[in-house]
C-alpha cells in the first residue's frame, strides 16, 4: 500500500468513524431504543478515539521527508453538462494542524460529558449532535472545494444550534439556539453566493496551491469588483461562525447550551471556523486589500467591544464567551495585516487554553463557594466582577456602553428586526382582507393581537351570515374565542379514546358556548 | 399489441374510487377505506415503478401509448413517459399512499380517500399526457376531485362556503386560461390536428404569428403562475395549507402542473416567444420567493400556514430554475420538484399529527411537545431541514445547480433566491423551536394519564419513508440527474436555438 493510499484511507477513517457513530445514535435515537449510557459513550468515544487516531497518522506522514500538500479525489458526487461536483480531501499544513485538534478536543468534550451529564435525559442526544458536530467539522477542515465546506459548514451549525437548545423544556435556551441558527444561516448565504460567484470568475471554487514550496491550498485569487464581492460574501460567512461583528450578539446567549459542547463549540473549535476559513481564503484577500481592511476593522472592533463586555459580567461562562470573541477579533486582525502563522498558532493555542477554561467553569464556581463558604465572611472580600467599584478609574459612560453591549441589540431589533416583522404583519393584514372580499365576509376583519395584547392572528367571523349582524367590541371577541373554540376542538377519534380527555375541558375560559 | 402500462397505472386509482363506497359504521369504514385505497395504491406504485425501471429513456422519443389504440383505434387519448417525468410518477403516488396513510381516522372517510385517489389518476394523466387534450383533461382532472371534495364540505357546514369560494377563484384561474390557449392553438395551428406529437418531445414548434404566440404564452404563463401560486395569484396556496385537506393539499402542490406546462407545452410549442417570457417568469418566481420568505418569518400565529408561506417560496425556485432554460437550471429544477414534493409532505403530515392531538395550529398554544412527541419533533425537524436544503438531501443539490443556473443567466436573481431560502430555514426553526420546545402548554401540560401520544406506527412509518426518500436522493443525486440527463440536454437546447 503506497503512501498515498495510506493517506487517503486515514483522512477518510478520521471523517468517517464519528460519521458512522452518528449513524449508529442517530439509529437508536429515532428508534426510540433506550440504551446504556456507557454504551452510547462508548460509540462516541471510541470513534472519536479512532478519528484522533487516523488524524495522527495522516501528521506522521506528513513528518516524512517525502510528504507534499497533495489533493486527494475519492468520487464523483454529480455531474450535470460541464459542471461536476467531485469529493476530495486535502493534505496540506492547515489541514494536518486542525484534524487532529478537532477531533482531540470533540474527545475530551464527550469524555467530559459522560459524568457531567450523568442521568440527563439527553445524553442520547446529546452524543448525536457532538458526533454530527465532529463529522461536519473534520468535513470542514479536510475539505478540497468551498462548495464542498459548506456542507460540514451547514452540519457543524445545525448541530451548533440544537445543542444551544439541548435544554428543550426551558424557553431561554431554545430562543438563543433560534437565535445562533438566524445568524448562522443569514451569514452562510455569504458562503453559497460565493460558491458560484468563484465558478464564474475562475471556473471553480476548489482550494489550490497558489504557487512552489506552497504548503496550504487556497481559493485562486481573483481580482478587481468580484475578488472583492467574494472575499466580502466569505468575510460574511466568517464573522458568522466566529461570532464578530455585527453579527456576534449570539455568542454569549449560546452559553445557555450544556458545558461540555459550549466549551468544545465556543471556545475550542466552531467559533474558529471563520478563522479558518480566512485562512483558507488567503489569498483572494491579497488580491483585495480593501477586503483585508474590512478584515481588520471587524476583527479590531469586535476585539474592543468584546474585551470592554467581557469585564461587566456577572457570570464566568459570559465573561468567557466575550474573552473568545475578543481573541478571535484578534486572529482576523492577524490575518489582515497576513500574518496567517501566527493566526494558526493563536487559533490552536487559545483553543486549547479557552476549552479548558470552561469544563473548568463550574468547578471553578463551586470552589469558590467552597471557599466563601469555609472562610465565613472572615477572609478579604472582592467585589462582585460586575460591580463598578472594580471599575473605578474607568470612565462610567464605558461602564454603561458595556454593560448594554454597545446597544448593538437594540439596534439590531429596532433597526432590522422590527421593519421586517412590521411589514409582514401588514402584508398578513392585507391577505386575510383580500381573502375575506373573496369570501364574502362584509364584518371586518378582526385584530385579535391587538384586542389581546398577544400578536399579529385575524380571526374572521364563523359565517358569512354571522359577519353581517352588526357586531360590538364585546360580541366580536366572543365570536373570535367561538371560531377559535371551534376550530379547536374537533379531535380525531383516535386521540380522544387515547385520551379519554372531556372535550368540555378544552374550551376556551368565557366562551358563550 | 404491447400491455396498455400506462393506461392501467392511471386508471387503477380512479377505478378503486369509484367503487369505494360509504359506510354507516364510521370506524369500521376508516379501516375498509384506508385498506382497499392502500392496497390500490401499493398496486399502482409497482406499476410506476415497472414504468420507470421498465423504460429505456435515451434521447429519442418515448413510446406512445393510444388508450383504445391497442385495441384497434388510432385515436383517443394518447399518453407517454419521457425522462423528465419519470421520477415524477412515484412521487405522486407516494403522495396519495401518504394521504391515505396519513389521514386521521375521523378525516378518513371514502369520500375523503376517493378525492385523494381521483387526485392521483388525474395528476398521473396530466404527467403522461402525450397530446394537449390530455394535458388539458388532466389539468382539470387534477384540480376537480379538490373542488368537488371542497364543495361537499360546504353543503355539510356553511362556514366552509368561504374557502370553496378561494378555491373556486383561484382554480379557474388556474384553469380557464389554459382552456383558451389550447382552443386557440387548435384554431390557428396549421398542424393542430397533430399537436399531441408537437407537445410532449421538443422536436416541433408550432407555425404561428409571433403576435398570437405572445398571446397564448400569456395566457400559458397566467395558468402556470395561479397554478404554482406565484404572486399575485398566490393567495390560495397558504390558505389551503391552513384550512385544506393536507392530503390533498399535499398532492396539488406535490404535482407541479405548472412547470410541466411550461416544460412539456410552452417550452416545446412557443420557443421563440418562450425566450422572451421568461424574464417576466423569473421576476415573478422571485417576487414569490421574497415575499413567500417574509410573510413566513413575520410571525405567523398558524403553523401550517406558516408552512403554506415557506411552500410558496421554495416551489418559486423551481420556476427560477426552468426560466434559465440551461441544463443546470432545468436538472435543479426537476430535482427540485422530487425534492420539494417530499419535504413539503412531510412538514404537513408531521404538523398534521400534531394537530391532531392537540386540536389546535395555533403556535402560542403550541409548545414543549417534544417531551411527549420526540420522534414527531425530531422528524419534522429532518424534513423542515430538507425542504430547505439542508446537505444531504434532494434540497440541497437542486438548491446548488439552481443558483448555479442563476447566476450564469441571470446575477440579480441568485441574492434573492438565496435570501429566501435563508429565511424560509430560519421561519421553520422559529416554527419548531414554538411547536416543540419551551414549556409544555395546553394539552402538553396536562396532569394525568399522557394527554398528548408519541406517533403510532402508520404514522412513524410515512415520515420515515418520506424522509428516507429525501435522504436517498440527497446522497446519490446522480441517478434522479443521470436519468434526465439527455431529456435536459434536448429541452435546453430546444429552448435556447433561435
């Protein structure tokens, strides 16, 4: 067996193993089959055991004296008339440093986890989604094309999200999780604009070595306007993923997730996707140096914001969370002004320092109750960490800014967020009038948001021979609580006996019927 | 005299409506129906199977089959497979099997199955259809069983007048223009008496004065537009998704009547005045997808209508895809059609469960379900991720060829359309996130014995198959892209030679 094959095999054993343990959860969890939790950790572990493994052998070839970056094609994907859609996997110094980092550190978040979440409901899937989450990272990192990154780009931030939400009956996780799943998929559309864009300007989107002794492959540069659209679409996917911003408000409420994938996702390895990415695009951004000042802007500014946040908080995980975008404002303004190495080295080392800072975390909130606790109010008392009596010096206006995040959220909702759902609600208005007029309902359409104080839903009269009685404020809601009650409650039939529920209990409380 | 596949395949479910009759014993008659009309469609499904695996589909013309003509008669109806409706076929009964499968057992009723299944012969026709005579009476067929279905509804509860009326409007708008062009073209084609040859296999145009073909693409164009829902005649399709059948609102939307008519009779018969059409098709598929994309994010209260606005925004890039009229486009387009198909059903039949135990759509009294339904959530978390192209499924590839095609014909387009897609993704989370998690509200909540079931076996079973489908033709795209590859080639290059 040459090298290369040995190679090959490797790079696919170490994408493959935890894709096939995810296979496997995902088996037992949609069947419903309640297993062990040793045995669930145990797939887990044991394939990202061997992942790391097969991450470390592709590194010892690569320490021989006769290893070149090289491409390595496994199969034709798909093919319509001249564009074909081929897989292959990459061996090249960025690459080699990120397997066996991935795959590491997936490791010790599942090792964690198997005490940590002892007896949790969602240890199953919890499992899953890490095992998902390793399989669309090390997609990532192997990857020989942009289009083909994008699709462990899209698993590693689906699993991102529904592990923010693991605590699925609490309403704060899985509004945060919405919220990382918006960012993340306004900011891949960067990434699948780009996608074609290269094709277009270059005839393809893989990764390639930009000249000898090259030892990273990289996107082709391309010049002028659209070098710099799609250096400004990949800088979109970016920021992202690795929380900078504008779009960085999602970090800190990502914490609401479980320790373990916190740590393995926001400080060890997805939030240094973007990171990665930039690197991988090196040298598109030389082509643009105004693509690498907005590089530069957004890593700095994010780095500012994010180190004056960071000494407001009031918990150790958000302190965390603000230190990890400011690090990672860091590395963008390192791979501004091109020093990639260093990027490289900073993004491997703060990886490793931030993932243990946070399976430390907790342990680190107990000793210190154990400490408050042994000393008794007797030892020296420090203020609390958000206390502006720690501050002191510091000008209060920066105390506030931070303490509200530089209002960037409330700009975003006000600014952004609110137009959107404004006109929407009128386009809703709008419809339901329209579809009334065909109806021929001549009452107005009831606001039943704006008589309950609880959104945007119109409610019509039951009948057109109803909507014609003329109708007070107090007969219009109880009309609306009737057409609700009524297109409530028919059940099947099957429901009801399963649940011998009395149909009574199920109207709506003041409901004329 | 060759076995009359085609005819059997399209009569076969038409045939078992017919004879399904009503029973006084409701329950028992949930189980007769759902059994015979089952069975009919297992049987059907063979049949579209023995058709797509029994065709040879190279570049050529398929074979055409006279209904009547085997029995001595060159006439009649004449019906044919070509590859871009091959994969369609299976597709439509498994969307009838779902309907059937899938309908509580208070909806299941005979005449409930006998509308599903008459859906299923008339799209069948109108997929087969050989001549423009049988893609009108297929076209009709298709939409009827719906009307019909719709209008026994309001004869039985008066509150129900108000959506046949939508359904009324909106159908023949869907349907009275058609009607026009094919009389039309009759009229002033010299070869209309050989139109079913012209139509199905973009090998001749008709001769006619540019000023007449505009007029009847028009009129092609407004059927094609009302029929997939595209602004302005859009209003139907949420509201059907909101208060319709979901079988049967499953199979309309499922069928994709107006790409096949611009596939199968604009393209082939008006080239020339297709090429210049298409813009206004694009702007309009466009339009759909942003404003389908809003009005699905702007915090709709009813899951299933916020699921009607993300179906018209994702079936518009289909429509985006034809009007490239490259091969990409074209392929992204078709296997958009399998692909949206499948998601969109099982999005509906998931909240369709869920609607049935809960008795309510209303998403502030949705909520926390996903400790009593974790499959259900889990489910309707796959297929809301396929209908958006999550990799790994259909979505994903035909999502990719299609903003491929864009953005070589046309740039503007690509931003839109990948905008669209971005925010139906994000409304179908927030729908899940509302429908699934947080705390437990309503029947959720209830003390006592579970108030709220996981999915029983039929129902678990028809997700899994739909989403199995989804996955299958997500990983190996090649063979849904390679068995259409020569029919795309021919369509593209029909359309694009001046």
């Amino acid at each position: 067996m040459s090298q290369l094959e040995v190679l090959r095999l490797a790079s696919c054993g170490a994408i493959g193993a935890p894709l096939l343990a995810t296979a496997i959860l995902g088996l037992l969890l949609f069947t419903g089959q309640r297993r062990s939790e040793r045995l669930v950790s145990g797939i887990a572990q044991g394939a990202l055991l061997a992942s790391f493994a097969a991450s470390l052998v592709c590194v010892l070839i690569a320490l021989g004296p006769e290893w070149t970056p090289r491409r390595m094609p496994l199969v034709e994907w798909f093919r319509v008339g001249d564009m074909a859609y081929e897989l292959a996997l990459l061996s090249d110094r960025l690459t080699l440093v990120m397997m066996p980092l991935v795959s590491g550190l997936t490791l010790l978040a599942t090792h964690f986890s198997r005490d940590y979440l002892h007896r949790d409901p969602g240890f199953l899937r919890f499992h899953f989604l890490v095992g998902l989450f390793a399989t669309g990272m090390l997609w990532v990192v192997a990857s020989a094309s942009l289009e083909q990154l994008f699709v462990g780009w899209e698993l590693v931030g689906v699993s991102s999200a529904l592990l923010v939400g693991y605590f699925q009956e609490r309403r704060a996780p899985s509004q945060a999780g919405a919220r990382v799943f918006t960012t993340y998929r306004l900011c891949d559309l960067g990434i699948l604009l780009a996608v074609p864009a290269l094709h277009h300007a270059v005839g393809s989107a893989e990764f390639v070595l930009s000249g000898e002794g090259a030892s990273v492959h990289r996107l082709s540069a391309v010049g002028g306007v659209t070098g710099l659209a799609i250096a400004l679409a990949l800088l979109l996917g970016a920021i992202g993923k690795s929380a900078q911003l504008p779009a960085g408000g999602w970090l800190p409420r990502a914490m609401e997730g479980p320790t373990p994938s916190s740590a393995l996702f926001y400080g060890g390895v997805s939030v240094h996707a973007g990171v990665f990415l930039l690197l991988r695009a090196g040298t598109l951004l030389e082509a643009s140096p105004l693509a690498r000042l907005l590089v530069g802007l957004c890593g700095l500014t994010t780095a500012v914001y994010a180190g004056l946040a960071a000494r407001v908080q009031s918990d150790a995980k958000g302190t965390l969370a603000f230190a990890t975008m400011a690090q990672v404002g860091v590395m963008f303004v390192e791979i501004a002004v091109g020093l990639e190495t260093l990027a490289l080295v900073h993004l491997v080392s703060h990886a490793v320092l931030r993932i243990y800072q946070l399976f430390r975390a907790p342990s680190a909130l107990s000793d210190a109750r154990a400490i408050e606790a042994a000393l008794a109010n007797v030892g020296p008392q420090s203020a609390p960490l958000a206390s502006p009596a720690r501050h002191r010096g510091a000008p209060r206006y920066l105390y506030r800014i931070a303490l509200d995040r530089t209002f960037l959220d409330t700009v975003q909702n006000n600014w952004l967020l609110q137009p959107v759902f404004s006109a929407a609600r009128w386009f809703e208005a709008w419809e339901r009038r329209w579809l009334g007029r065909i109806e021929g309902a001549a009452a107005p359409l009831v606001f039943r948001g704006d008589q309950e104080g609880e959104g945007s839903a119109l409610a019509r009269p039951a009948s057109g021979r109803e909507a014609l009685q003329p109708l007070g404020a107090d007969s219009v809601r109880a009309e609306v609580l009737r057409t609700e009650v009524l297109r409530a409650e028919p059940l099947s039939t099957e429901a009801l006996s399963a649940e011998s529920l009395p149909v009574e209990s199920l109207r709506v409380p003041g409901s004329h019927r | 005299m060759s076995f009359p596949t085609l005819t059997l395949l399209i009569a076969l479910p038409a045939l078992t409506a017919v004879f399904l009759r009503d029973s006084e014993r409701k329950r028992l008659e949930s189980a007769r129906v759902r059994g015979i009309a089952a069975g009919a469609l297992t049987l059907t499904l063979l049949l579209a199977l023995a058709v797509v695996f029994g065709s040879d589909q190279g570049s050529g013309p398929p074979a055409v089959e006279f209904v009547g003509g085997w029995a001595g008669l060159r006439a009649g109806p004449r019906l044919a497979v070509d590859a871009i409706v091959l994969p369609l076929l299976p597709v439509t009964v498994v969307l009838a099997m779902a309907g059937i499968l899938g309908t509580s057992r208070r909806e299941s009723t005979a005449r409930h199955a006998r509308a599903v299944l008459a859906t299923c012969s008339g799209t069948l026709l109108l997929q087969c259809a050989a001549d423009l005579d049988t893609f009108v009476v297929g076209w009709f067929a298709s939409l009827l069983p719906s009307w019909f279905h719709a209008r026994a509804n309001a004869l039985e509860d008066p509150r129900e007048r108000g959506p046949l009326r939508i359904l009324t409007v909106y159908l023949g708008l869907a349907s009275l223009p058609l009607s026009l062009a094919a009389i039309s073209l009759h009229v002033t084609s010299a070869s209309g008496a050989e139109l079913g040859s012209v139509v199905l296999h973009a090998q001749r145009s008709v001769t006619l004065a540019p000023r007449t073909q505009e007029w009847i693409l028009l009129l092609l164009g407004v059927t094609a537009l009302a029929r997939k829902g595209m602004v302005p005649l859009h209003s139907w399709v949420p509201h059907l998704a909101e208060r319709g059948s979901v079988a049967l609102t499953t199979q309309l939307l499922g069928a994709h009547a107006g790409v096949l008519l611009l596939l199968r009779v604009a393209i082939p018969l008006l080239p020339d005045a297709s090429r210049s059409v298409m813009a206004l098709i694009t702007g309009a598929a466009v339009v759909s997808a942003s404003y389908g994309a809003l009005m699905a994010l702007g915090q709709q209260r009813s899951l299933r209508r916020c699921l009607g606005w993300v179906a018209m925004s994702q079936s518009s890039l289909i429509l985006v895809g034809v009007a490239t009229m490259n091969e990409q486009g074209l392929a992204g387009a078709l296997l958009q059609c399998v692909g949206f198909s499948l998601a969109f059903a099982g999005v509906m039949w998931a909240a369709h469960f869920v609607e049935v135990r809960t008795g309510t759509m209303d998403l502030k009294r949705l909520g926390g379900l996903v400790g009593r339904m974790p499959l259900a959530s889990g489910l309707f978390f796959l297929a809301a991720a396929a209908l958006v192209g999550l990799p790994g499924s259909i979505g994903f590839v035909a999502d990719e060829l299609l903003v491929h095609a864009a953005l070589a014909t046309r740039p503007w387009v690509a931003i839109p359309v990948l905008l669209a897609t971005g925010l139906n993704a994000i409304s179908l989370y927030r729908a899940y996130t509302a429908t699934f998690l947080g705390r437990p509200k309503g029947r959720a909540r209830l003390a006592g014995p579970l108030p709220v079931k996981e999915l029983v076996g039929r129902e678990r079973w028809l997700l899994m198959a739909l989403l199995a489908l989804m996955v299958v033709g997500g990983v190996a795209p090649s063979v849904l892209l390679g068995a259409r590859a020569a029919a795309v080639t021919a369509l593209s290059a029909a359309a694009s030679t001046p």
